[in-house]
C-alpha cells in the first residue's frame, strides 16, 4: 500500500507550511511514530511525525518550498515492490492528477502529529547544515546567511543547531567569536538588529510574516479606541534595580502588574464573541517580540497574576530563547488573553498597538524619561514618567473601563509597587 503524506495543520489559524529540513531522503527506511520533516507553522518549527512504516518513495516538496495545508508532500511505499508504483504516482500528482487509485496501491493519508523540533541536529547521516536529502546546498536561515556575509563567516564551518541542523544566527554569532577576540556582542533577546535590506528586489513574505498581515487585516474590522495615561516609574525604577541583580526582568515587572491589575478589571481581560462576552478563567499575558526573519510573536506567561516575579523572570527567559529558534508550542502563543507591546527600549515616547484576535485590549509602552512636572505642593520636580496606550475592543469595553484600568495600574506603580515581589 502507497500512503500520501499530506501538509499538516500544525495551528488553528495555519493554512500554508513550509518544509524547513526532510530528515529523510527518497529511499531511506521509515518507522512508525519517526520524525520525517521539519515544517514552519505560523509562528514556530515543528517535526512531523509518520504513523505509517515503509520507504520513503518520493519527496513531492522539497525544501524551502511552502505548500497549502492538506497538499500531498511526499508519498510512503510499504514494500520494495511498490516503489516503482509510487514514483509513477509522485509523477502524476506533480502534474496535478493522480491516477485511479488500485486495491494494491489505495491513497491512504497518513497521520501526523507535530511535536517541537529539538534545538540541537537530529539527523547523524546529512552533513551538518545540509538539506537533509543528500543536497549539499546549505541549510541556513536568511538572517543566519546575511549574518555570515557581513562578519565574513563561512558558512560551510559552522554546525548548525537548528532542526535539521538548519544554522541559525546564533550559530553564525558563535563561530565569529570563536574567530576573533574581541568581536561585536549577541543581538539582544528583545529585539533583533536592523539588517541589510535586498534594495530594488521583492522578497516573499515568510509564514510568520504572512500570519501576521492575516490577523492584523482581522483586527480591521473591530471597532476599537484608544486611552492613554502617563505613570510616574520613580518607585518601578528603584524596585528593579533592587531585583534585576537576582535575574528579573522589566518585562516581568510590568507583566506582573498589569495582571495583578486586571484582577480588579477582569472586563480588560474578556473578550466579544457572537454569544456575547467571553470571560477568561485565566490571566495569561502575552508579549509582542520581533523576530529575527521578520515578523512578531507573542509569548505567553500563563496565569501570571498566580506566578511570583521570580519564576516570571525565569519563564520569560526560557520563553524568549525558544521563541528565537522557533521551538515554541502552538499554546505557548497563542493563549494570551491581554498583551502587551513595550517599544521603550528603543526610545519611543507613545504608540498606539494594534489590538490581537480574540482578544480585549493591548496595551502599548513608552519609554520612561525625566520629566520636569508640578507636585501636589506645586512645587517643580522631576519625575521619570512613561506613557502608556490602552487600545480597546469597543464592542467588549467602554471608555470609564479603560479609564479605571490605568488609573489602577499607574496606582500600584506609583504607590504599591512593593506588592509585585510578594
């Protein structure tokens, strides 16, 4: 029996798949429950299991090359003897019409089930940052290859750590230190740096990308408002230098406040259904953070408002540095129920974010700076404030609710701010 592997649905909002790494070439011997394939989803690489054994009898997609979800990827022969039939096959179905289907060769699809792809190279038989089909071709990410370009690293040296032994930036990054000493820093986990851009050249959009433009052209169609509010940071300030020494981020600072915060507003945390107002049970928060190949994810630190400051920091950490090497599970971005979209680091005073699916409000993030302001003594002081913008579902959430959000937010930074590391 011949058995059709198919694009697998890896999200629920994935409709195209790129094929990353074949971890198999035509030929080779494949087992039940074994990882065949590494695919892009949306927002993350994911190994592909088979369910069925056999020889793998043709790659229909190569790697590299993105096809629909559901669309036939490559074909699985039982025995020797029906290879030469599944190559027949394979032909046909390359010219987009496959030939009747016998009793001894049925069109069986085969099940899937996508599991994170491990960080380091599974595959032993391809050379390391090949494409895992015999091709010496280098497997490697576009900012990995730009990377190398401009700090002159050979890319036929470096062993890639990505699924596949697909070479990822880092990697790039390791083999230049190694080189020479001193040499420029790790781009930070927050945001990437800029990168030289193909002038003059059309550049398809990456899945991540093409996921990102689809929910943002959603969000158009939501009525949404906007509330800004500037917060005094003096007393924020002083708590994070107290804790950043034993590993807390500013990210988890802020995450823990605004979840301790939407416990008195769980309005700010529901969001519109056709049934009317959906009322989380959790307060999971998610991050926006930009992506070395383009694009943005959003993290999510599960029942943050349940979570201490420290394990936050910790959790961000681990959830960052899988974000980077695309080894996040579909939930882990895509369970948020509130977000945050910080912009600070890079000296932005205000913006206004655009609002995510099934979601209420995003809250977006400036940059804290010294600002001369009148006291309550009317007095002249200065203060470090920052501005945030609270960007409301209309349908969900009204004007005095935003309102009373950030007047409690901005409290407990200002005056409460002591209770975060409880």
């Amino acid at each position: 029996m011949i058995h059709e592997l198919s694009m697998p649905a890896l999200s629920s909002t994935m409709e195209m798949g790129k094929i990353v790494a074949w971890l198999k070439k035509p030929g080779d011997r494949v087992e039940k429950g074994e990882n065949i394939l590494v695919v892009e989803s949306d927002k993350a690489d994911m190994d592909v299991e088979s369910f069925h054994s056999g020889i793998l009898a043709s790659i229909l997609i190569p790697a590299g090359e993105s096809a629909p979800v559901g669309a036939p990827i490559a074909l699985i022969a039982e025995t020797e003897a029906e290879l030469a039939e599944a190559q027949e096959r394979a032909k046909a179905l390359s010219k987009g019409a496959a030939p009747a289907a016998t009793p001894s060769a049925a069109s069986v699809p085969t099940v899937q089930r996508p599991t994170p792809a491990p960080a380091a190279s599974p595959p032993s038989t391809p050379p390391s940052g090949s494409d895992g089909a015999g091709s010496q071709r280098i497997l490697a990410s576009p900012r990995a290859k730009k990377l190398a370009e401009s700090l002159g690293v050979d890319l036929r040296t470096v062993r890639g750590s990505g699924p596949g032994g697909r070479i990822v930036a880092e990697d790039v990054e390791r083999a230049a230190a190694q080189a020479a000493s001193p040499r420029v820093a790790a781009p930070s986990s927050v945001a990437p740096p800029p990168v030289s851009a193909p002038l003059g050249e059309v550049v398809p959009l990456s899945t991540l990308q093409a996921a990102v433009v689809r929910n943002m052209n959603a969000s158009l169609g939501v009525p949404v408002f906007h509330v800004g509010y500037t917060i005094t940071t003096d007393s924020l300030d002083q708590l994070y230098q107290q804790v950043k020494p034993k590993g807390v981020t500013l990210t988890a600072l802020l995450v823990k406040a605004v979840a301790l915060t939407l416990e008195k507003h769980p309005l700010l945390n529901a969001s519109y259904t056709e049934n009317g107002i959906h009322y989380k049970a959790d307060i999971n928060i998610a991050v926006a953070v930009a992506m070395e190949d383009g694009g943005l994810i959003t993290p999510v630190l599960r029942q943050a408002n349940r979570v201490d400051l420290y394990e936050l920091s910790r959790r961000w950490k681990d959830l960052v540095e899988r974000a980077r090497r695309k080894q996040l599970q579909p939930e882990e971005y895509t369970s948020g129920t509130f977000t945050l979209s910080n912009l600070g680091m890079f000296g932005v005073d205000r913006f206004d974010a655009i609002l995510p699916p099934n979601q209420g409000a995003i809250l977006a993030i400036g940059a804290a700076r010294p600002t001369v302001v009148a006291t309550p003594e009317r007095a002249i002081a200065i203060r470090s404030q920052m501005q945030v913008n609270l960007t409301c579902d209309h349908r969900v959430i009204y004007g005095a609710h935003a309102a009373a959000f950030l007047q409690d937010l901005a409290q407990l930074l200002e005056q409460k701010v002591g209770s975060l590391t409880l």
